[in-house]
C-alpha cells in the first residue's frame, strides 16, 4: 500500500470535508473543532520538510482533541 498515496491533499481534503459534514449533526462547538483540524492539516502541508510536517499535525491532533472535551466534556 502507498501511504504517500493515503496521505496526500488529494485524498486528506476530501475526507476531512468528509468528517466535517458528518459532524454537522453535533453541537456547533464540536463541528468548529472538525474545521479545525482541516484547515490545521491545510496549513501544516505547507511546510517544507517531513519533520515539521508531521510535527505539526501532532500538534493539529492534540489541540483538537482538547477542543472536542471542551465541546463534549
């Protein structure tokens, strides 16, 4: 399998459009943290080198996940 393939902007938007739709049916707060984290993705691809990429989108993940218990907890 071709995780580069998974795991390019081609694919990733889409499916995050994805899940932001899905989330539509939660709370307004849950589904801004969903945007979020796409347009956090977005951002983090802009980097240059694989490092700061996948650090960023660690730090996407985490401050979502913090986001969402706010929403939820």
């Amino acid at each position: 399998m071709n995780l580069t393939r998974l795991a390019s902007s081609r694919f990733l938007v889409p499916g995050l459009a994805l899940a932001a739709g899905m989330a539509t049916a939660a709370p307004a707060s849950g589904a801004d943290c969903i945007r979020f984290y796409a347009s956090c993705l977005v951002r983090a691809s802009d980097f240059g080198s694989w490092w700061e990429r996948s650090a960023a989108g660690i730090d996407c993940y985490l401050d979502t996940v913090a986001c969402v218990r706010r929403a939820y907890g």
